[in-house]
C-alpha cells in the first residue's frame, strides 16, 4: 500500500501514535509499505512502525530532498528509490499497490490523496483509498465531498465509492 501523510514533527502525540499503528498492523498483516522517505513526523513513525514488526518498506522521494538530505535514516527503510521529479514520486507511489492510506497530513498529502481520488474517478487506479480521520482530523475534506456530490460536481452516489473513511488504525487495515 502507499501511505501518505505530514512530514511535520511538532504534531500532537494522537497522530504520532496512530501513525505508527498502522505501520505495525501494516507489517503484521504481510502488508509492503511506500512512503515519501521522510526522516520525520509520521512519514518517519509509519515506516519505523512498519520495520519494527518486520514489515518491508519502500521509500520514493525526488532527487532533490535527497539533495537536502530529508530523506530516512537506511536503518528504517528496505528500499530507497530516487526519481527525478515531484510527479515521477507520485506515480511510483500509486503504481502496484492495491490501496492508499491518508494519515492527517498538511498540502502535500492534500494533493496526494485528491489525486489518488481523481485517479480513481478517471477509472486510472482501481485500488482502495482509505482516509483514516484521526480525530477528526479529515472531517471538512469529507464533508466537502459529500458536498460536491450533493451540488452535481461527483455523480450521485459516487463520493463513497471513491474511498472510505476508517475512524482508527485497525479500520484502516479491516
């Protein structure tokens, strides 16, 4: 599965946890994970969750964090790749994987899962996307796509079909 989520460190311990849940059950469940390979927040957690139990774990980041050096210490990681852009990142991600999991993140995991919702919408990608809404974190996002359905701009009908909503790390996994 690919995994999307903050590269924020200064995060309240909820998200903290959960993120590292999910990368335990992840593992437990013979689950391969892929991340964007950063060295912090719950990009880090997840992964380091995930290799605590076992788990495998593909980090795919931009040459240019490389660069910067924000990419995961090779202690929590089974497998870096290194693409030239932004776009190469996201596409890896999403290739032969069977769902995406958004854990709460800022802009970037944003994009990341509405182009993952896009995808699917486009018949592109017919894997799960699980939004896993840590308190509440992801409630207006869902809220504003149930609203788009409800105004015309998704078929009726086709918001939930789109991805679901797990309340907790074990849901995610169910």
């Amino acid at each position: 599965v690919a995994v999307y989520c903050a590269a924020s460190e200064n995060l309240p311990d909820e998200y903290k946890q959960a993120s590292t849940e999910v990368g335990k059950l992840l593992a437990r469940s013979s689950i391969s994970l892929k991340y964007g390979a950063g060295n912090c927040g719950l990009m880090f957690r997840v992964a380091k969750g995930c290799m605590d139990e076992g788990g495998y774990v593909t980090g795919i980041l931009p040459q240019f964090m490389v660069d910067r050096n924000w990419h995961v210490d090779k202690n929590f990681i089974s497998e870096l790749i290194i693409t030239e852009s932004m776009h190469e990142r996201k596409q890896l991600m999403i290739q032969n994987v069977c769902a995406c999991i958004a854990l709460p993140g800022g802009v970037g995991t944003l994009e990341e899962v509405l182009e993952s919702i896009t995808w699917k919408q486009l018949g592109l990608f017919d894997g799960e996307i699980i939004i896993l809404n840590t308190n509440q974190y992801y409630a207006h996002l869902i809220m504003l796509l149930d609203r788009a359905e409800q105004d015309g701009f998704v078929g009726k009908g086709d918001s939930r079909k789109l991805f679901k909503v797990a309340e907790t790390p074990e849901q995610v996994i169910e």
